[in-house]
C-alpha cells in the first residue's frame, strides 16, 4: 500500500481537478469567459507529456551507456505513453482553439509548431518498427529519441515565441499571469500538475509492465 501512495495521490488530485475545475469560478476575462477552465486540463496534460518524454531521454541514454534491455523499454514506453498525452494536449487545445479563436485550426504557429512536434515522435515509432535486430532498432531509436526531444522543445516554446502568435506567451500574446489568474484557479492548476504528471508516470510503467510480461512470454 505505501508503494502505491503516489499513484492514489494522482488519482485523487485529477478528480479533484475535474470537480474543482468546472465548480469553482473564474476570473470572466474577454473572449475567454468559461474556457479559461480548459487551463486546469491542457496545460498540465503536456506538462505530464514533458515529463514521461524527458523520463524516455533519460532511459535512452543508460541503454546507450549499458545496453540493457529494460532500459530500452522504459524509453520506448515512455514515448508511447508521451505520444498519447500529446493527443489529448492537441485536441483540448483546438477544442479552446475553437472557441477562442473560431476555428479548430487556424495554422497559428504554435499550431503548426507542435503538429510539427507531434509527427516527430510519431516517427519515433515508424522508425522501430522498420528495424528487425533488437540491439539495432535499440541503439538507432535511442539515438533519435535523445536528439528529439530538444528539437521538440525549440519548436514548442521557442520558434512560437519568435513571430506572431494567438497562443498565449507567444509572439508577444501575454501568457496566463497574476493579473489573468486569481487565487480560486492557482487551487486548481498547481495540484492539476502534480496530479497529470503522476498519471503519465504511472501509465507509463504500467506500459512497461506489459512489455515486460510479452517479451518473457515470447521468449518461452
């Protein structure tokens, strides 16, 4: 039971979010009104997303460092469960995107930034399941991963920041501060981030339990 602590803990913190989240009020800023409580689900859904991907850097460099199998797996598992975090940050974000702006896509830079963001882990995928040897689909999809993430980063919060943007904290578009966000929402947000990020860490280790579990049976 005391091993599982966290994972209570995330479980009770993301309902706490989503109750909280559609209850408690919000500032009534222009344009935004109620979609503001999108922040308690997007946001902290790629934060989980950054983390698992940066937990996945991690493994792929001590697979590079030792070779041990298990260490691949975190990696791969760890990407898998990013990508699908990455999903639900993407369409939360046309879902406001709709809302805010009018359209579910408007080729906004941020947009088309973190499309871009996207099909390179995608690629991630493609590219293991094109290589046979074990060791090889292991040390090339290691590789890639390691250089992956910084790209990911660049084009997810720097190049947006560089031209104009609709996107809040690009382009000069203020982000979310103290003057948008009271008291009420920080109760909200700042347990949303711990709660999302113990979920996608948990998600992800339990990915790598079943990989675990298919490859001692296929060894059989």
């Amino acid at each position: 039971m005391y091993q599982s602590w966290w994972k209570i803990l995330g479980v009770v913190l993301v309902f706490y979010t989503m109750i909280a989240g559609f209850l408690l009020p919000v500032p009534r800023l222009p344009i935004l009104h109620e979609t503001i409580r999108n922040v308690y689900f997007h946001v902290p859904m790629w934060l989980g997303m950054l983390v698992v991907f940066g937990i996945s850097v991690v493994y792929s460099i001590k697979y590079l460092a030792t070779n041990r199998e298990e260490y691949d797996l975190v990696a791969v598992e760890s990407v898998n469960t990013g990508i699908f975090f990455y999903a639900l940050g993407l369409v939360s974000g046309m879902l406001w995107a709709k809302f805010a702006w009018g359209e579910y896509w408007s080729s906004d830079p941020k947009q088309n930034s973190a499309a871009i963001a996207f099909l390179l882990y995608c690629a991630y995928l493609v590219l293991r399941n094109a290589i046979d040897e074990d060791q090889k689909r292991a040390r090339i999809s290691a590789i890639y991963n390691i250089f992956a993430f910084p790209i990911m980063i660049v084009l997810l919060f720097i190049l947006p920041r560089m031209t104009d943007s609709l996107h809040p904290g690009n382009g000069g578009n203020p982000a979310f501060g103290r003057y948008d966000m009271d008291n009420n929402m920080r109760a909200v947000l700042y347990p949303a981030f711990i709660g999302w990020i113990l979920i996608s860490v948990w998600v992800a280790t339990l990915r790598y339990r079943i990989r675990l579990i298919e490859n001692k049976q296929n060894s059989i």
